[in-house]
C-alpha cells in the first residue's frame, strides 16, 4: 500500500513486524487479467523455451497506458525440481520502448513483499517516462501475488477479525502468550496450505529471484536491468549475489538490510516511524496546525491517545474495533509521505472524541480494504513469504523481554507495541530460507546503484548505507528528504537513475530535489 505520491498514488512499502501492528505493510490495488491466456507449457521442455505471448490490457482502476501490453508465463513450482508437472502462473505487464530498437528490458519491482509489480508499472507510466525512450519497461506480480498463482490465508470475514477485532490475548512477554503466538502461527499456515495447496511453502525470495532469471532470459537480455524498491531491493540484492553474471544495470531504491534479523527489522523500522512522527510535530508546531505547541507534547498526546485506546478500544457501527493496533496502523499509514501529514490533525482529534471513521479509513487503506472487502491478497502475500524467507528460530523470552524494554526507551510511543515482533514466524510450517540474513556481497556483478532517502521511515536511510557497504561494486546516492523511497519523487534521483540507465557511470551522490 505505498503511501506517497511518489511515482503512484500509493506507496509498496517494505517488510516489518510487531505484536500490535502485525506488520508494517504495503501493496497496491488489484488487477486481474481477464483477456490474457495462460501459455500451455509441455513440461518436458525447458522453462526457457516458452514464448511470453503479449495480449491487450484489461480494464482497471488504473489509469493504464493505451500501449501497455499484459502476458502471463509459468515457473516451475519448486526451483529445486524444475523438472516436476506443478508450475506457477506469473503475470506481466510492459510499457513497450518509443525506440525501435531498444537497449533491452529493465524489470521493475515495488516491495511490499506482496504487492504486484504489473499495478506499480501500470499505475506510475509516468515516472518512467524518460527510461522507455531506450528501454521496454516490465513489471510481474510475483508468485504467492495476485493475479500470478496467488496464496490465500484468510477469508474476508477472518481477515477481518484478525485486523479488527478485539479479542483478548496474554500479556506480551509471557510463556502463556508464546504459546498462543506459536499456536496461533502454526493454524494460519496450516490455513493458507487448506486454501492454496503446496504453494504457500514456495513463495520465498530466492525462488522470486529465480522467476526473475527466467523472466531475464525469456526477453533475450543477456543481463538483467532492474530496479527495485523498498523490499524489491532484497530481490535485487539476492540476485547479484546468486547471478553477478548476469547483473547489468541495477538500481535499489529504499534499500534493506540483506542480514538483518526480524528483530532487527522491526526494531530499526519502529525508530524509523518514531523518528518520522516527530518530523511531522516539528512541522504541525510550526504551522500551528494542533494545540499542542511542543514536539514533546505532541509525542506525549501520541502516546495517551494509544494507551487509551488499548484500555478503552472503540467500536465502530460496522461491529469493528479500533484497537491500538489499528490506531497504530492509521498513525503510520500517513508517515509513509510527508504530502499526507496534513491527515494527522483530523485524525487525532477524532480518536479524542470518539470517532472510529477516520481511523478505519486510513486502517483500511493501509490493508487495501476497500466497501468491506479486501481488494487484493497482500496480507496474505506478505506473512506467507516473510515466512518463507525467515527460518523461525526458539524465542529466547528473557532476551525478548529485554530488547522490548530498550526498543520502549528507544522509541517511547511506537516501540512499547513492538517489541516482540520478531515471533511473527514462529510455529510457521513451512521452512524458512538458511540464506536469509546473510550479508550479499555479489563478488563479480558489474556497478550497481543504492539510493537512500535520510527521512525515510519504512526502510531507513541506514540500511542503504549497509548495503551499499556490503555489495562490492554498489554506489550509494543520497536524498536529503522525507518519505518512503525517492525514484518518481526527487527530480535529481529520477534523472541520476535515467542517466545510469543509459551508460553514465554509477557515482556516489547527494540529491535535495
């Protein structure tokens, strides 16, 4: 659900976790293909001998280019018996070149994970505008991602009461609540196998990045053009380090961290957000946009309306609750892009009286709900495939107990419902991936370009910074800014990535506008 209006109108945000909101989520609105057929593939033959058969566009939501073209093509299901009968169905999309002989295809991903690669190409033609002057421009829902073979964990009715009930559960931090938590993980995924089968266990980033090979080979590019962002940086990373032959200009914008931990994930982006709501206060006390006249006061206003809401939760007329989860998850949905700062103030002031409406409203387009239903499967997308990626390792409680207190001091008003994300995994099913956090240095792959916004909540300006580190050949270009990833927003990084794209070479830098 990305939040700016950077190159969307919505934001693909990356990973995180947390015991109150489950995740810091993005994706971005449904699109079904409806006048695209599936290619028949002979499974004796080679993957990388189908054809991508480019069909008409359907209908959307989207302001979808006239000229934009939509296929789908199949993978094999596990990676690892590429020879098997069972194959995935992933969908494309691309913006064909205005040359006629274009320099190859650069692929494009929004994060999420969960969120689908053909709605961000389809939805923000404009930002790459410059780049299909010499370049076929490709998106693809990855596999577990609508309308690509799609996972499914919940029925609307139980993603529901997950997202919005308000059932009483044991005290973070308890052997009692580890293993409600263990329990509870173990049911969802035994859910999402009753409702998608086998697939749910085959959606990790490493089979993503072997889909993306093949995608590679299947335009006839000898190597890969890409550009990541936010969680699609990980994609990104993960293929130079398992395909530096094939690296040929890569830029990863909002980058993660490729070794970090759930935890750490969690504890970084939870400073990120806390960090961000300040930068709002700065602003609103110096527009005088709330009675409070003191970031302090204002954090502090943050935190009672919290605490309130967790004692006292309020129950909206649909039989919905704003639980601090969804108060959480509301406050956040904003901090995603400055341009949509100016929705606090309504915001607060409705928690204080009472009034469930705005908060459901941002809740809800945070987790693409849109008239009571869910318009896509993010939700679902993104627990099965950070399970996937993320081996689930025995918590430790006392060492639990003690991070929770420091993310608490660290971040007074978000981290007090935080500090034990890192369970999100635990009593999952399927076996996470021994890889995933490692540190990528991709020893071979030709430059690749990182940028970081300073202000960025959602993926901090940090974890760029250890990016660029470990990658052998990475560049690091700076935007001095706030928000969530700065392609298609900052002028400066827009035309650096063009440039790179069409041969100047990857330098560091610095980007204001």
């Amino acid at each position: 659900m990305q939040k700016s209006k950077s190159v969307k109108s919505k934001i693909c945000a990356a990973i995180a976790g947390g015991s109150a909101l489950a995740l810091f989520l993005s994706g971005c609105a449904r699109n079904q293909l409806s006048d695209v057929v599936p290619p028949v593939v002979d499974k004796t033959v080679d993957y990388t001998k189908q054809e991508i058969t480019w069909g008409s566009c359907p209908n959307t939501n989207l302001a979808t280019p006239r000229d934009a073209e939509c296929a789908y093509i199949e993978a094999p299901l596990d990676w690892s018996k590429p020879e098997a009968k069972e194959a995935v169905k992933l969908q494309l999309t691309k913006l064909p070149s205005k040359s006629e002989n274009p320099k190859g295809t650069i692929f494009a991903n929004p994060g999420g994970p969960g969120a689908s690669g053909v709605n961000f190409v389809l939805g923000s033609a404009q930002a790459f505008e410059q780049l299909r002057e010499t370049y076929d421009i490709v998106g693809w829902a990855p596999r577990g991602v609508e309308a690509s073979s799609a996972v499914k964990c919940y029925t609307n009715q139980e993603l529901d009461e997950s997202l919005y009930g308000n059932e009483k559960t044991p005290e973070p931090g308890t052997q009692a609540w580890l293993n409600e938590v263990h329990k509870s993980n173990k049911e969802l995924s035994e859910r999402c196998e009753s409702y998608t089968g086998s697939l749910y266990k085959h959606v990790g980033t490493r089979s993503t990045v072997q889909d993306l090979n093949l995608m590679r080979e299947l335009v006839g590019d000898a190597k890969l053009n890409y550009i990541g962002l936010s969680y699609g940086t990980y994609i990104g990373a993960r293929y130079a380090e398992m395909f530096p032959q094939h690296v040929g200009k890569v830029v990863l914008d909002g980058a993660l961290k490729p070794d970090a931990d759930a935890s750490e994930v969690i504890a970084v982006q939870t400073k990120g957000f806390e960090n961000a709501l300040k930068n709002y206060w700065k602003y609103c006390v110096s527009v005088e946009c709330s009675t409070e006249k003191t970031v302090a006061d204002g954090m502090k206003m943050v935190s009672k309306l919290l605490a309130d809401v967790k004692v006292d939760p309020i129950k909206a007329a649909d039989g919905r609750w704003v639980t601090d989860s969804v108060l959480l998850t509301a406050i956040v949905t904003p901090l995603y892009s400055e341009n949509m700062w100016p929705l606090l103030e309504g915001l607060f002031q409705s928690v204080k009286n009472r009034d469930t409406g705005p908060a459901l409203d941002l809740a809800d387009q945070y987790h693409n709900r849109v008239d009571g239903k869910y318009t896509d499967n993010s939700n679902s997308a993104f627990t099965a495939i950070n399970c996937a990626d993320y081996p689930p390792q025995q918590p430790d409680l006392a060492a639990m107990r003690a991070d929770a207190a420091k993310l608490a001091q660290d971040a007074p008003v978000f981290g007090p419902y935080q500090g034990y994300g890192g369970v999100s995994c635990w009593g999952w099913q399927a076996a996470g991936d021994p890889q995933r956090a490692k540190p990528i240095s991709a020893p071979g792959a030709e430059p690749i370009l990182v940028i970081g916004t300073t202000g960025d909540p959602a993926t901090p300006y940090e974890w760029a910074e250890d990016l660029a580190a470990q990658l052998e050949s990475a560049s690091l270009i700076t935007y001095v800014g706030e928000g969530h990833v700065a392609f298609g927003r900052s002028s400066c990084v827009t035309q650096k990535v063009t440039e790179f794209f069409n041969g100047a070479p990857a330098a560091p830098a610095t980007c204001t506008q």
